[in-house]
C-alpha cells in the first residue's frame, strides 16, 4: 500500500508542486524549459540556425501562456513545441497528382547515396498500386557503375518497363524514356537521374538542363535521413536549381531522429511527402508530421503526459483542492476525489510511466492497482464526518469501518498513518514550493519508520536518480 | 567495361565516372597532388568554417559572449554535436578565465591545437601482415560508399604494385555485385562472385582464392545495412567469423564507411558496427561536399576507432590517407 502513497504524492507533485506561484509562462521558466528542447533538437540534427529561429518564435510565442494544471512549464513547452513542429512540418497532401494530358513525368533528385534508384522503385510500386496508373521508369543515372543494372533488376521485380540506353547521356535517355511512356501509353514516367554533389556546377547545369528539357510534372528531392547539418545547404541549392515540390525522406528505418525533415522544411518551404523506412520495395509511408515531430524531440511521453492532464483534470476541482491543500484541510474526501481523479487518466502504472521523476521509480516496483481498490473501499465505508475529520476515528469505529469495506482493521490503520504521513509532506509542499518538495520527500518516505518498506527504500531512491 | 566507355567521357561538357587514366597522381600520401586534391575538397569546408568566423575573429577584437555564440554556431554547423562542442567551449571559457586567450585572434589556433590534441592519438595507417594476404573487411550503411571506397583502395594498392582481390559479399542489393565487378574492371583487380545468397559463403570462397592464389590484398564489400537491425549486423559478424577461420588473424582491417554528410547518427553507426564487428578504422566518404565531417570528432568521447581515409570524390583515385593534422589545419586555415 505505500507504494501507492509514494507514488501519489509524486504525482501530487506534479499536479500540485511545481505551479506553484507559476500560473502563467513567463520569460524565464520558458527559458528553462526551452534549454532542454533546443538540446533535444540538435541532438537530432536540426540544423542550429533553424533551432535558433525556432526556439526565439516558440518562447515569443508562449510568453503569457497559462500553465496547464498539472504539469510543470518545461513540460508544457515541450508540448507547444511538438505542436508547433507538427504545423511547421505540415500540412502535407501526400497524393501524387497523375491528371492531365501525355505521360506525367516525376524526377527524383539528391545527393550521391541518399536513395534515389531504390526510391524509383518503391514509388512506382505505390502508385502501381494506390492509383490507377500503369507507372514505367527511366534509368537516367548514366554515370555511377551498375546504376541502370540496379533499376532494371528493380523494374523485373516490380513487373515494370524501365528504359535505358547505355553509353548515352541523361537528357537522351529521359527524351527516349518520355516517347516511350507515350508509345506504351504508360504513365506516370518516373525518372532516376544520377547523384550529384550540390556544388558541383557542371553536374547541377545538367539537372537544370534536363528539368529545362523534360519538364517533369513532379520534382522529388530525395534527401538521408541521417544527414546533419548540411542538409540544409544542399536542399537550398538543389531548390534554387531545379525547384523541387516535395522531398523523400529516406533511412528513416534505423535510429536517425531525422531532423533534415525539419531544416529542409524550414529553409525552402518543401515539405516530406514520404518517408523510406526499410531497403524493400514495399517499406515506403506517406508522411506524418506528428509522428516526425515526436521523432525529433524523442520527448513523446512528456507529450502524451500533457494531453492527458489536459482531458482528465477538470480545472475547477484542481483548484478547490489546490485550496485545500493551501490551508491544510485537505481530508480523506478530497483523498478519494484525487484518486478518481488520477484513475480517469488511465491505468496507474501506464500513468506514472509518463511523468519522468515517477516512471523511473516505478521501474521494477510491482504496482497493484488493486491497492487504489482498497483504499477506496476503505474510505467508502467511512462516515462523512470521519473522512472530513480522521482523528475521530477510534477503535470502534475502525472496525466498523474494517467489517464495512471486507478489510482487517489494521489495514485501515495503517491507511490513516500514511494519509497524515501525507499530509505532512503536502504541509511542507504548499509551504515552500518545489525546492522544499524534493527535499521533503526522501527524509518522510525513506527514512527509517516511514512508510517505505525496507527493501523498496533503497531501490526507489536510486531509481528515482536520472542522469 | 564497355557498357560505360572504357576512357573517361566527356559528354555535353558533363564530367563522367570513369577508369583511371593516365594522369592520375600517384597513390604516396605525401605527394602534392593528394594533398592538394585533399585540400581542395576541404576548402568549402574550411571557407564554411572560417568564413563566418573571419569576420568576428580579428587579432586585438575583444573576446566577448557574443563572439563565444558565434563560435559555438560554427562548431556546430560542421556536425560537431552537442556533447562535443559543450566540452569544446567550456574549454574555451576556461582559457579566457584564465587568461590564456585575451583576444579573438587567438582563437582558431586554440580551438585547432584542441581539436588536434583530440585526434593525433589516432593511428591512421593501415594495419598490414608482414605475410600476405590482408584482408580487409568493409561495412557501413547503405549508400555510405563502401563500394566506391573498395575501389578507391584496390586502386592504391595496385599502384603499390600488389594484387588485389574483390569479394562480391554484398548478396542482397539489386546489380551490387555489378557495381564492384565494374570496379575491378577500372582497377586491374580480381573478383570472387559467386551464385549464393549467402554472403559467408562468398567470404568463404574469397578466402580460399585469396590465400591459394597468394593475393596480396583482399577486400571484401558487404551489403549496407541498418545498425540496428540485429540479424543483419549478426550477419556481418559471421562473415568475420568465416573469414578468422580460415586464416587466424584476418581481417586485418575492419573499416566502417561513414558518409561526411551523416549529423549525430553516426555516433550510434560506430558504436553498433564496432559492437559486432570491433572496427579497426572509419573512412569517412564524401567529404568533397559542403558537409565538414566533424562527427568524428564528436564520436571520438564515446567511440575511439581512427579515421584511415577519406573519399573527396568518385573517381578511383579519390581517397586520401586520414592526417589528423592537415585535416584540422585544412578546416581552420
Ligand atoms: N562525391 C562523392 N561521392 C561518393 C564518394 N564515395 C562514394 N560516392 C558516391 O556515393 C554513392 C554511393 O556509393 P556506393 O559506393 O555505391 O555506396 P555503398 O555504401 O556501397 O552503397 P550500398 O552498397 O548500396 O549500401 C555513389 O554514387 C558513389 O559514387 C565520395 O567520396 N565523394
Ligand atoms: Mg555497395
């Protein structure tokens, strides 16, 4: 049962502790929870200016904003900041448009490695399959050995013409693929041209040239995922040549935090339309922007943990009760108000994992949930008046109140002691704010006596440790 | 092979992919030529680096926060990460406190004596037996280079007179085998191939050949996978297993091609890549890009494997040996 009361007051300590005196982000606290989130984003490869731009329009942004109820502002910005990347990386139409006249043409472009033949493929094979269009590729990269050996084993695979010509430059290839698609009545026409460095002039102008030539209804950026910094550079370049209209995120099936998605969007405006996530032809995904930016951030529990106090905590009870504790008349009523409370968010266990401090402790603890069903039901079988004034409490009335809910007397003991033990730490909380909570905690919940149990003492309090 | 011209082409001005021709300079990394093409391929890193610092960084400018941030900028512009640079700047922080850096001009010699300090530990040649044959053994994620990379170092070693075999163990990626039996082509070297899809037993083969036809030099090409998918890195650690069994102490080298473009995912590639395989060395590809490299630096806190060449470019002589100091020179010049 203690279990239960060192992690409620924990949770307490989330809903209660630290807004203390906070009821608005203010310049700083968002400062604070900003420095975490600009770390985070680096960390996946956004690139720093972007991050620069982006944190100062966050935090303008966030200024005045009131604090939900029951997280702490780190918490909370880090959710206006998933939210504000989702909208930033979105809204993207991931349809590819196939009407009009003659064969539609698309061209894939990048960076040497980043993709692009295997892209052809599964392109094709989405379209082959999602729409009603008979696709046929052209193998246009004349240069890298084995390249046009690549497509056409992909195309065998696929049951699809590809059109090639070697010894032959690019353009000639893309004329003769486009006359064909035409002949065969095949379209869209998907052409894999040859990876080029973004600095290389003579192999851009042919980019230039081709797109000049061919003009390709569709122009796909296909850039790695795991590219850092210099994303950035070569999506610009790339853009200021050949004006692509969406990019291929590819790579996207190993542990990159994939914040190209973000810089790419952010400096040419050219959103992800799909992703790669694996070297078969069928690991190819529409994009989500709320999926990347949980990706980027690698924060998404803290996220879940804000939505949901968002639903479950109706304001005013927070408030009442937050009054309460204020005054110290917090009593065994609002005790069982709370757990309903925290039950509506879901099940405990599920619960405590979103919030950091408290997940770490629970690592390990075998949580009971049938342990909030006994102290409900003890406190069910209370008069109102015992629940509002505990200290009447005596040995007549535990055992009625034992006999009432099928429990043994010394469970409801034992439930008062630690409800003061509670109240005690809820004192020194509504007293001092956070600082003195952290304290508070360890000397009442480990320290000899108190409601820890020996063996969990230990544990909890170096579980409880983040590095 | 005439499939792609046998010279290189030059087509409406374009420049090709192509064989080595005969003014290709040779493979010594002291010569001017290599140093020059390395040089030049890190010249938009170094004008990247630089250039934004140029303007901030004057001998006798005050050496202020906001010429700190500008430093922090740059340091992680060149993917140098989080970790890394926090360690870097603090450094910086401390030699200011202490007096050591008064002024702004003597913070790119700082910051290149550091970064040098860093990498000089690195023993970048080759680890080669006094017996032939040296197997190395390349692996990476797809599309790093690895290919282009076996190339590049068949290329070296039969400048240096040795002969070199190529082992097609790359059973999975459409046309792979091709892409290397092109390259052998271009470089003189020989090839093992064969019809299994199993990429140990091409190892196994390979070995044979290499140690019954007295190879000089066999490097073996793998498929390029996800480090994080388990039974394809176990994979690659079969391979190595297959290759010791037959001679001992190979592969000599183990090399892991990064791509220079790659951000902080790299540190997880090394780590999961020498988990299986213990990396001897990195080659870091591509570095001709506008891209810096300076995940290896960054790596170097958590992962200590040297970097023993890199790729500045897709013809067979693009390869320069791996020299910590003329890297960072070149970058902060
Ligand atoms: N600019 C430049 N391009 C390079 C360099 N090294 C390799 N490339 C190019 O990068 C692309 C991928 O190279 P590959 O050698 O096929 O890469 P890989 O790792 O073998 O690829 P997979 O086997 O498909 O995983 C090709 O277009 C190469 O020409 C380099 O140093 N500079
Ligand atoms: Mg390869």
């Amino acid at each position: 049962m203690s279990i239960v009361f060192e992690t409620l007051t924990n949770t307490l300590e989330g809903f209660f502790g630290k807004i203390r005196g906070k009821p608005r982000l203010t310049e700083k606290n968002i400062q604070d929870g900003l420095r975490e989130v600009r770390l985070a984003l680096l960390e996946a490869d956004v690139n720093f200016k972007v991050v620069k731009d982006f944190t100062r329009s966050v935090s303008e942004k966030a200024v005045g904003d009131e604090v939900i109820r029951g997280v702490n502002p780190a918490e909370q910005i880090t959710k206006i900041v998933h939210d504000e990347l989702k909208s930033l990386m979105g809204p993207v139409d991931t349809t590819v448009p196939l009407g009009g006249e003659g064969p539609v043409v698309i061209m894939l472009a990048g960076l040497q490695g980043s993709g692009k033949t295997t892209t052809c493929g599964k392109l094709a094979k989405h379209i082959a399959e999602n729409y009603e269009a008979e696709p046929i590729l052209c193998a246009a990269d004349v240069r890298r050995p084995a390249a046009i050996d690549q497509l056409e084993t992909l195309g065998r695979q696929l049951e699809l013409p590809v059109i090639s010509e070697r010894g032959s430059d690019a353009l000639t290839v893309c004329l003769k693929a486009r006359m064909q698609a035409a002949r065969q009545n095949r379209s869209p026409l998907i052409i894999d041209t040859g990876g080029r460095l973004h600095i290389d002039d003579q192999m851009m102008d042919e980019l230039a040239e081709l797109k000049k030539r061919i003009k390709p209804d569709q122009i796909y950026l296909v850039a790695d995922a795991r590219t850092g910094q210099d994303a950035v550079n070569s999506a610009k370049e790339f853009n200021r040549r050949i004006e692509y209209d969406a990019v291929v995120l590819t790579n996207l099936d190993g542990d990159a935090r994939g914040g190209a998605a973000l810089s790419i969007k952010a400096v040419t405006g050219k959103p992800v339309k799909f992703v790669g996530v694996g070297e078969k032809m069928d690991k190819f995904e529409p994009f989500y922007p709320d999926r990347m930016a949980d990706r980027i951030l690698g924060m998404g529990d803290v996220v879940t943990l804000v939505e949901k106090a968002e639903q479950a905590i109706e304001r005013e009870d927070v408030e009442a009760m937050e009054e309460k504790m204020r005054k110290a008349r917090f009593d065994l009523e609002d005790f069982r108000k709370q757990l309903k409370m925290i039950r509506n968010m879901g099940p405990m266990k599920e619960l405590m994992s979103y919030i950091p401090f408290v997940g770490n402790k629970m690592d390990g603890v075998d949580f009971d949930e049938s342990d909030l069903d006994r102290i409900e039901a003890i406190i069910n079988s209370m008069t109102p008046e015992e629940r509002a004034r505990p200290q009447v409490i005596n040995a007549g009335r535990r055992n009625r109140i034992a006999k009432g809910c099928g429990h043994r007397g010394a469970e409801v003991n034992m439930l008062l002691k630690q409800f003061r033990q509670m109240k005690k730490v809820m004192k020194k909380l509504t007293r001092g704010g956070m600082e003195d909570m952290a304290n508070a905690l360890p000397d009442q919940f480990t320290a000899p006596g108190g409601p820890m149990p020996k063996g969990l003492r230990k544990k909890s309090k170096k579980k409880g440790k983040k590095n | 092979m005439r499939l792609f011209g046998n010279k290189k082409k030059e087509k409406n001005g374009y420049s090709q992919i192509g064989p080595p021709t005969g003014t290709v300079s040779s493979a010594d990394p002291n010569e001017n030529g290599m140093l020059g093409r390395l040089r030049s391929g890190l010249r938009k890193t170094h004008d990247k680096i630089t250039g934004g610092l140029q303007s901030v960084l004057k001998p006798g400018a005050r050496l202020d926060e906001d010429t700190l941030e500008q430093i922090e900028e740059q340091l992680y512009l060149a993917d140098i990460g989080p970790r890394t640079v926090e360690r870097i700047c603090s450094q910086l922080h401390e030699a200011c406190r202490d007096g050591e850096l008064a002024d702004a001009g003597g913070v790119i010699p700082f910051l290149k004596e550091r970064i040098k300090a860093d990498l000089r530990p690195w023993e970048t040649g080759l680890k080669l037996p006094a017996q032939p044959p040296a197997v190395l053994l390349v692996a990476g994620v797809n599309g790093s280079g690895k290919t282009t990379t076996i190339g590049k170092m068949a290329m070296r070693f039969q400048k240096e007179g040795k002969s070199v075999l190529l082992a097609a163990c790359d059973t999975f990626r459409a046309a792979a085998g091709e892409q290397l039996e092109i390259w052998a082509e271009w470089t003189g070297a020989d090839i093992v191939k064969n019809e299994s899809a199993d990429p140990a037993s091409v190892a196994f083969d390979a070995m044979d050949k290499a140690l019954s036809r007295n190879y000089d030099v066999l490097i073996i090409d793998t498929a390029g996978r996800v480090h994080t998918r388990e039974n394809l890195m176990s994979e690659l650690s079969k391979i190595q297993r297959v290759v010791s069994k037959k001679l001992p102490e190979a592969p000599h080298e183990t090399l892991m091609v990064l791509d220079a473009n790659t951000g902080q995912n790299g540190l997880s590639q090394a780590v999961r890549f020498n988990e299986y395989l213990e990396l001897t060395g990195l080659v870091l590809a591509k570095l001709d890009g506008t891209a810096r490299g300076g995940i290896v630096f960054g790596m170097r806190d958590q992962i200590d494997v040297p970097v023993k060449f890199v790729g500045i470019g897709q013809q067979p002589e693009d390869l320069a040996p791996f020299d910590p100091d003329k890297f960072v020179d070149a970058m902060f010049e």
